[in-house]
C-alpha cells in the first residue's frame, strides 16, 4: 500500500512538473529564419505561431512564390527549433528517459 502511495506521489509529482514545463515553453520563442535573415518566423516552445516579419526589400508583387517560399521556410526552421527546446527541456524532466506520449 505504501508503495502505490509513493507511486501516486511522484505521478502527481510529474504532473506538476510538466504542467510547470508547459507555461515555461508557452513563454520561450524561437525564431527561424530564411533568405538570409530577410524574413523570420516565431513560434513559441509549444509549436504555436507568435509572427512573422518579413523585409520590405523582398516584397516583389510579381513574384509572390519566392516569397511564399520563404515564409514556408522560415517556419520550418522555428519548428524544429522549437521541437529541439521541447525535447531538451523534457529530457531534462525525465532525466533523459524516452518516455511515450510525454510531449505537448
């Protein structure tokens, strides 16, 4: 008995924590950039889009698929960097354990 008490401890224990973990990656943006930094992407450590800025100089209205393109790449890299954080920040919760079905 006292072990599933223990047991139910440190699962609330974890619960706590990864809430904890989830409001610090709420608050952590990661930027991701394309065509040399010309346009740049934000998405926080929860993979949620924050914004875009996007230099005026590569707006060419006749030639939008370059700039779609851009766009579409600068969040590409946001994303991944933003699973990167999340994946260091939950390695550091579980201790380097692979757990399924703990990420957000």
């Amino acid at each position: 008995m006292a072990g599933d008490m223990n047991l139910l401890k440190q699962a609330k224990l974890m619960q706590d924590r990864m809430q904890s973990l989830q409001g610090e990656l709420r608050e952590r943006i990661e930027e991701g950039t394309a065509g040399g930094g010309v346009v740049k992407a934000y998405v926080n450590g929860l993979r949620e889009v924050m914004g875009v800025k996007i230099d005026p100089e590569v707006i060419d209205p006749d030639d939008a698929e370059t700039l779609e393109e851009l766009v579409a790449a600068a969040f590409k890299n946001a994303f991944e960097k933003a699973k990167d954080l999340e994946s260091r920040e939950m390695g550091k919760l579980t201790g380097g354990l692979n757990l399924p079905g703990l990420s957000f």
